[in-house]
C-alpha cells in the first residue's frame, strides 16, 4: 500500500475532522428539535381542550324536515357572542296581555300546552284570568306538572342570550315582541322548574337535556327561533346543534313529550 504524503495526509485528516463536526451538529439539531416537539405537545396538553368536532349530516341526507333544518342552521349568521351593551331584563317587557282578554302570556301559553282542561283563580267578575292547574308534560324530561306554579315558561333562546346574539340592537317593541312571542310555539315552553334554572341563558354548546332522546326537537326549536329572529350563531353553537341533529334518526328523539305544532 502506498505511503501518504504529509500534504495529503493532513488533508485526510481535516475532511474526516469536519465529517465528524457535522455529523455532531446534525445530531445537536436533531435533538433540539425533538427538544422543541416535546415541548409544544407538553403545550398543548396544557392548553383548553379543543371544543367538539361537529358531526357531519349532510343536507342531502336525513328526513326532508332535518334537511330543512340544516340548510337554516348554514344561513345563520355567525358571529362572536356578545356585545358592549349591558343586558338589564327590565328592557325585555313581559308578561305582557297583547290581546287584552285578561290572559296574559305566560296564561296563554299554559292554555295552549296543558294536555288537559286547565283550572283558573277565580275572579270577582268572573273573568278566567290567572291559569292555576291543568297537565303539563315537561318537554326535555318527561316529567308531568298538574300545578302551574311548579311550571316555568321558557324562552326557549333565553332573553340574555338573545341579547348577546343580536337583540341588543333592537328597539324596547321588538324586545317586547320577541319576549312575549305567541306567533310560533317552540317560542316559548311550559317546562320544568330545576330544568328552566339550570339552564339559565346558555346556549346548546353549554348546556343541552340530559335526556338525548329530547336533543332533536331541542336542536330543531333552537334553529327556529334563531331563523325567526334573524339572530347570530357561533361556530362552536352551529357544531353542537349539527351534534344534536345526528339524533334525529330515531323516531323517539323528537323529545320526551311529543312535538307540539309539528
């Protein structure tokens, strides 16, 4: 084998040196960036979980009232929720009688929804005014009410919540419209009580029935009352609602007490 020469040997020795410079640096870089991986999924699991995927239910699929539903739930609006208005209930009149029969809405809607004869206080001048008793079947628990006083009348789009989707821009007529809304009955609901508080002004993607059975028709009234009012939707409201209508496959989802108006 032929002897190197010194020139040439040193050369040798100074490639192989920044050969082996660079397989140490490639392998520091290396190690950074698996460093900097493990670093952000430390992150991300640190951070707010991300908020549901919304099930896909294609309009073209489903029963004809579902694809109705959907292509409004797509028409809405979206929009952040809120406003620089502060809500005060007071400016959302109600109960209110529109029709002056002495019912006022809250009697109007008991009438409407008891699924038997109701019971009135009895006035001095005879006039059946303040409803006392009938049936009520509350709509997302199955419960059944025979004394008006453990029945609330919800707005099924709570008022606050109204409010932070577009209704603060409104005039004090059409708050007091929208709050004493007998046009369309999924408007406004005999229900329970507990289920009305809990509730309070969140939306579906805060808070829904326990009962999925009842997530269809809930999910179904939600958009109406949003399509007639021409409120807003937030992305993360539409993917609950989308998560809702998947259920409306079977035939028991339409909610524990029937679909009043359907």
């Amino acid at each position: 084998m032929a002897r190197l020469r010194p020139r040439a040997l040193a050369a040798l020795l100074a490639l192989a040196a920044v050969t082996l410079l660079l397989a140490a640096c490639a392998s520091g870089v290396a190690d950074t960036i698996d460093a900097a991986r493990q670093l952000a999924g430390e992150a991300v699991s640190d951070a707010e979980p991300p908020r549901a995927t919304p099930v896909t239910v294609e309009s073209s699929t489903g029963s004809p009232e579902v694809r109705t539903l959907l292509v409004a739930l797509r028409d809405l609006r979206v929009a952040a929720r809120g406003s620089g208005i502060e809500y005060d209930r007071d400016d959302w009149r109600h109960w209110i009688d529109a029709d002056r029969d002495c019912q006022n809405t809250r009697a109007e809607v008991l009438i409407a929804e008891s699924v038997g004869p109701v019971a009135f206080q009895p006035e001095d001048d005879g006039d059946e005014c303040r409803v006392i008793a009938g049936r009520w079947v509350g709509p997302w628990t199955g419960e059944v009410f025979t004394d008006a006083s453990d029945v609330d009348i919800d707005h099924h789009v709570p008022l606050g919540h109204a409010h932070e989707s577009g209704g603060w821009r409104w005039n004090s007529e059409r708050k007091r419209a929208y709050a004493n809304d007998l046009a369309d009955p999924v408007s406004l609901q005999a229900t329970s009580r507990t289920v009305n508080r809990s509730k309070g002004k969140q939306p579906p993607d805060g808070w829904r029935p326990d009962e999925s059975a009842s997530w269809c028709r809930y999910a179904a009234d939600w958009i109406t009352v949003k399509q007639n009012w021409e409120l807003t939707v937030t992305t993360a409201e539409v993917a609950a609602l989308e998560n809702m209508l998947a259920t409306c496959d079977d035939a028991s989802s339409w909610g524990l007490s029937g679909a009043p108006g359907r």
